[in-house]
C-alpha cells in the first residue's frame, strides 16, 4: 500500500518544484518506522514533511524468513503536472 503526498496549492501556484529523499526502516510486518530520516531536502519544509507523511502510511509485504527490519531510501518528486 503507498500513499502518494499531495502538491500543496500554494506550490503550485509558485511554481516550485523540489526533491525529497527520505531513509527509513520497516519493521517485520510490513509497517513502516516511525523515525524517517530526510537525506536530501527538498529546501521546503512542507514538501519534505507531506513526504514524511505520506510516507508513514505506506505498508510493505511482511517479511517471511526473518524478524529483523529493513531500511530503504526513496525520493519524492514535487513537480508541475505538464500537459
């Protein structure tokens, strides 16, 4: 299950666009850890914190040989729809 963050209104309207990466760990069945870690800010703390949050809802498929997490790093791009 992933959640997609939203493109805030106003960073539309500015025309902004940013990256977010973010390092995080989920846990053995599948949830995603609270402490996410922005490696690579966006430069907008409310980009990178829909990211933070969108983030916290995603959900993994369990692991199923091993009780231990495991870490990722994923990078969000905000960006201007064109069409």
């Amino acid at each position: 299950h992933r959640v997609i963050p939203s493109y805030p209104a106003w960073a539309e309207e500015q025309g902004v666009v940013g990256t977010t990466r973010l390092y995080f760990t989920v846990a053995s069945d599948g949830r995603v850890r609270s402490h996410i870690r922005v490696s690579l800010t966006s430069g907008y703390p409310e980009l990178d914190r829909l990211a933070i949050e969108a983030l916290r809802e995603w959900r993994f498929a369990p692991a199923l040989q091993s009780d231990e997490s495991q870490y990722g790093i994923i990078t969000f791009f905000f960006s201007l729809a064109r069409g």
